[in-house]
C-alpha cells in the first residue's frame, strides 16, 4: 500500500477555490483588534445602540409567539420567509408580497444578488467609498469594479454617464449604491440626482441595488423617494422596475435576530428563492414571527426613539468636532443613519494614525477599506451610534489632539 | 434624449449569471404541492417531530437568556459564533474552539464549503443517492458531480477506488457523504468502510465533507465513530484532519432557530470565516444563546426522547410495509434518522405513481431528484418521524394498495 501522504497547511490551502482564495482576511478587523479595550472609545463599530433596544416588547413578543404558533414557530418554514411579515413590507410599496424575500441580514441579500447576478470579470459599479460588506458579498464571484464619481450630493450622475460613454471594455451590469446616509460616508443622493440615475440605468440597461438599511433613520431635513419607489411610480408596475430594493430590521429593531428583506421584479425573486434553498434554507422561523408581532405599535416607536438618539449624537459629535479638530479636517454632515466621513489633508495616513489616536483612547476606521479598488488613505469613517454624549465629547477631544500632532 | 427602454422578463433574465442560470426550480417542491392538502398523510417531508419539541424549555431558555444577556442578545455579534456554543462542540471531540464554525443550518455549512472549495469543473464525489440539498448548496459553484458505487452498507470503497483508478479527466477534489443513517436511504456506512474511505482519501488526496445531522439519533445497533473522528485517532491532530465535520442542532432540537456548525483544520475554517461574513455576516445572536442555555440537561433528554420516538416509528413503519407492501417492493430497515428508501420493479415510475397516491391520500418523495446525474424513477424515500402511528398505519396500507395497483 501507498504511504498516507501528510495532510498539512499547505495541502487545506491548495484545495481553495479561486473564489476562496479572492477573498481576503479584512485588514479592518485586524486593525479594529487593537481598539477593543474597554477603555478605549470607539468611533470604529457600525452598531445600533444596544440601550435603546426594547427588550421588553422583544421579550413580550416572544410569549406572543410561542402561545399563538406554538412548534411551528421552531419548525422549518418557507424558503420564501414568514406570510404576514412579507404582506406587511409589500404593502408599504403598495407591491404584491410574491415581490417580497426575506433575508437573514442584509448581508445575505447581497451575498444572494451578487450569486444569482455576477459573472466573472462583470462589471459592477460602486461609490467610492462604499459598504465594505458589499464588496465582501460581491468578491467571491470575482466582478470587476467600476467606481462611480461622487461629491457632497451623492453619486455624480453627468461625471458617471461621461465616464461611461468614454468606458472601453465590458458594459456595467450592476450599480450598487446606498441613497440614503451612505455608509461611510453619511452623504444623500439629491432627488435630482435620483431621477438622473433612473434615467441613465434605465437607457444603459443597468439593474440598480438599492441598499437601504438607514433610510427611516432621518433627524434633519426632508425625506425623499428611495429610487425604487421613484422607478415604481414611473412604471406603475413592479415587473418592469430596474431596481432591486433591499433593507433591514437590524438598524430600525435589534440586529440580532437577523431580519432583511429584498423587493425586486419576480424572475429576481424566483432565482433568489432558489439561491436561497441552497444558502440557508430558509430565516430562522421565530425571529421573523417575533418581528412582525413588533410592527403595528414598537417599530414606529422605535423609530423615532432610535431617530432622536442618533440626532442629538450627531449633532453633537458634529458641534465637538467644530471645536476639537484642526481646520484643515474636513467632515460631512450627515441628515440621518449612523455614521459622518472626516476627509484630512492627503499627507495624512489614517491607518498609521490608528495607534496614537488608541493611545489616547480612541478609536475610529480608517478609509482605504470602502475603496473598492484602494485609497483614501487620508480618510476616516466615524460612528455616533452607540456613543453617548460623554464619550463623544471625551473621544472626539482625544481625537482632536491626535489630528493636531500630525496635522499642525 | 433617447427612448428608455423597456424592462421586462426577458430584460432580467437576461442578467442572470451562468450560475444563477443553473439553479433550478426544485421538480420535488412542484411535486409535493399536490400533496398538501390537510387530509393526505405525507411521508415526503423530511421535518422532526413538532410535538415533541421542548417549548417550555426553549421558553424558559430564552428568558434566561434575556435576563443574562440582555441586549447583547439582540446585537451584532461574531461571525465565528458565540463562545460558549463553540466550546461546548469543540469539547466534545477533544479539538479547539477555534476550529469550530457556527453556521446558519447546515445548509450554509455546505453553501459556504462550496464556495470556498468547487471551481467550476471541480469533480465532486457524490453517494448516489444523496441529499438534495447538498446538490443545490455546490451547483451554483459548477462542479462535475461523480457519483459513487454504493450498496448496503454504503458507499462501496473497494468499487470506488476501482472507479477511480479508470477515471479519465480531473480528479476528485472533494468527497461529501453523509455516513450515518444517510438522507435519502437510511443506510449507515460499516465501521470497516469508513476506515476504507480514509485510506483512499488520503492516497487520493481527497477531502471528506462528513454531514453528519442525524447520527445521535440512532435507535438500533451500535454507534459508530464519525469519519472524522477516526482521522482524528489515526494523526492525532485537527490540523492534519482530511474530514471536514458538518452537524446540526436542527434534529436534535429545533430546526427553526437555524443553528449548525463545521469542525475542520484551521485553513479551512479562516476561509469559511471570511465566507460567511460575506454571506450573512452572523448567525443570529439570540438563537445561538438559547441553544446554549438547552446544551447541559435538555439536549440529552431530548436526544433520547427523539430517538425512542422514531425508533417506535421506523419499526411501525416497516411492520405495516412487511405486511401491506407488495413483495416486489424492497426497501432499507435503518438504524436511525428520519429515512427509509423503497426500490420497486424498474418498469415503476414513482413520480408518475405519486398522483395515484395522493388520491389514496398518502404521498412521499419520487426518487429522482436525489441523484446527481438522474436516474432512479423506480425508488422513492419515505420519512416517518413526523408521522404518528395511526398515519403510519393507515398511510402505509393506503400506499400499499397503490403499489398493487401497478406491480400487481
């Protein structure tokens, strides 16, 4: 007989696919490792505040599930997610729930969309910066990135339809983008500018994500059509609207228990359905009962709790930030959601800073990572979430001090 | 400004990638519709007893943890999983947690493993049958599939290996078995064979993807040890392990909160990591917790609960089919799980046969979708855990009489 070759680490490395292999350790978490000490404030964490979460409601929603669905609310369910739960989120787009899919988090909805989407080497565009989790969902099916110019308003429409009239190569597939409060950087896209990208996407033939986990999360200003219901209102009818819709109870509710959702044109949602099945099944089957029993009456509610927290911090953080940072930093001012982009001057290396700003017991993320295709190295997404008022007027005076060293 | 164009079906199916193109509307769940109706006794699902559920300890359990945890319950947390269920899983088999992977159902286990593991074109080894959902996990990644010989005692080592040597083209990269009480046909692979299947892959140089959900639910006979645990005896180190470990709690407990896990070496546990915070970024928090809180005194009680009751079950069952089956009709006695498989005359087509039975009121699950490549029209699976004793004996008479019908 053959002498058993050793498997080693060598051997397990070998066996990843080129898909596995795209995928990279992310630098951030590794980055982020150092600013977990307790007494560190961080800016760092994408997280809802968790002392604003209705426990009670939660715990009374349990007890509502258990006595009404007994087992089956601990039995496998559809593939398709929970009946009411998906008749509620359709009939706030006034859509059929056969539009509807539930998700488990967000993340699998892009995770699912780029499966069923992305070919090798397609073209996807992304603002830059963009979600980082959305470019971990998309990496593994190997797209080529386009970044979209962008500024204060958003993606730059009339700079994107030149860059693509001019664009040698494959012609875009896809365009993802985040409207509302980008995660990183805060920003909106004007309503202007949302028609513009209808029309332009509509004319190149490019179906648009639409990721909108933040958008009832507005404290200023006044709100505006997501793009889908913008494309809905022009067509009237969801089977030719070129926007697939996706958001999430985790920023509005808890995160915890893993509930999202997409809205898109049925053959989307059939081979996401499919997808699904091979994926996970279907969403845990309490979670998504647990959620609709908070719909009528906690998730308003929450809403505006959640909303009023977020927009004194921002406020704040904004008004401390005027006061600490040196003037050659740059931020932006967010209307909603979690999170403001700080720009420095290009000499700057947010990365390298990292470590003097934990020294003073701060912590935020530094930028490259939203890049899809590098840089930003002189940029910095900042979170006000879950900090309170001290911490934000403690770690944004720290952080202050830090700027200054290097900047002044 | 040019006309915009029209979406439509054809517009959107346009845009679906190769891989999403090869997904496929399951024929099963097209077929099963039909057999919905709440007065005919179905033997196809493959769904745990919900009456014997543990609802007031799940209940209680979440309680506890509310109290115990309180938000951190409903916020983000660890792609890898909560702590204290990877210790538990890791102690078990003498490895450490951080070898132990949290998936969202077993489903995402095989999901996130292809990804990491098939490019496209990859030979992927296959019992034949095997589970379905194990095939629509790796399609997506475009494998070859290759099925291997098996009989009753399992895959037929001495035949694969024969099989293997005349294989022209790729070689098999990664073997997936589910070696206990399998899912279609109820057979467990003998002690002898597993050492066999070692040895062969280890010369070929093959990894073994062990699913493993049923096999603490064995009611006759005794235990065996998992692939994985005998390549774990013979080096004596996870990390020289060819075995990657797939289980569930879905079986054994609930399936509706959707916690899994894979145990495997380091290099393929960092890949699944990076794969899942794309994919979902984590399991949910509050359910991990729950089933935490059931691991030292229900777990047991429920192992052994289930255990007796689908033992009474599959013995019931096989008693009416020796009684009212023809004889022409053969079928496996398992020694656990949820599963029996029946083989009829070739001339016999189950899928055509599955209206007949449904007008008798009894339906199960044609045997063709659990082939890889097609082929078994003339076998079927039936599951009895969810089916109480009278179903059992009317249901199985009923189908008994729908067989004569044609054999006879």
């Amino acid at each position: 007989m053959i002498a058993t070759p050793v498997w080693n680490q060598a051997t397990f490395e070998g066996l990843i696919s080129r898909r596995g292999t795209s995928m990279k350790a992310s630098t951030i978490r590794e980055l982020l490792k150092i600013t977990q000490h307790p007494d560190v404030i961080s800016f760092a964490g994408g997280l809802p505040a968790p002392e604003l979460f209705p426990l009670a409601d939660i715990s009374a929603a349990f007890e509502r599930v258990m006595a009404h669905y007994g087992p089956a609310a601990m039995q496998y369910s559809t593939t398709e997610g929970h009946a009411p739960l998906r008749e509620w989120i359709a009939e706030r787009h006034s859509i059929a729930p056969q539009n509807v899919q539930i998700m488990t988090g967000s993340q699998q909805g892009l995770d699912l969309l780029g499966k069923i989407l992305i070919n090798e080497g397609d073209v996807v565009l992304v603002e830059s910066p963009t979600y980082l989790g959305a470019l971990q969902s998309f990496q593994p099916y190997l797209p080529q990135y386009l970044p979209m110019p962008t500024d204060d308003q958003g993606i730059d429409v009339m700079a994107l339809d030149k860059l693509l009239a001019n664009h040698k190569g494959k012609a875009p597939k896809v365009l993802y983008t985040i409207p509302n409060f980008q995660n990183p950087t805060g920003i909106t896209l004007s309503l202007e500018r949302r028609e513009q990208l209808l029309d332009l996407t509509l004319r190149r033939g490019i179906l648009i994500l639409e990721d909108d986990p933040y958008g009832q999360l507005r404290f200023t200003g006044k709100g505006l059509p997501s793009l889908f219901e913008l494309a809905l209102k022009r067509t009237g009818d969801i089977e030719k609207v070129n926007v697939v819709y996706c958001s999430s109870f985790s920023k509005v509710l808890v995160p915890g228990m893993r509930d999202a959702w997409v809205e898109a044109a049925t053959p989307i949602i059939l081979k996401l359905i499919q997808a699904k099945q091979g994926a996970d099944l279907h969403t845990p089957t309490v979670t998504q009962m647990m959620v609709t029993e908070l719909l009528p009456d906690v998730l308003p509610r929450q809403i505006e709790t959640v909303r009023r927290a977020y927009g004194q911090r921002a406020q704040h953080m904004i008004a401390q930030m005027k006061q600490f940072f040196p003037q050659s930093a740059q931020y932006t001012v967010p209307e909603g959601g979690m999170f403001l982009w700080v720009t420095l001057p290009r000499t700057a290396n947010t990365a390298e800073l990292l470590p003097r700003a934990v020294a003073r017991k701060v912590a935020y993320v530094p930028g490259t990572p939203f890049f899809a295709l590098g840089g930003g190295e002189h940029t910095m997404r900042l979170s006000y979430s879950s900090a309170t008022p001290e911490q934000i007027t403690t770690g944004i005076q720290a952080l202050g001090d830090t700027l200054r060293d290097v900047l002044e």
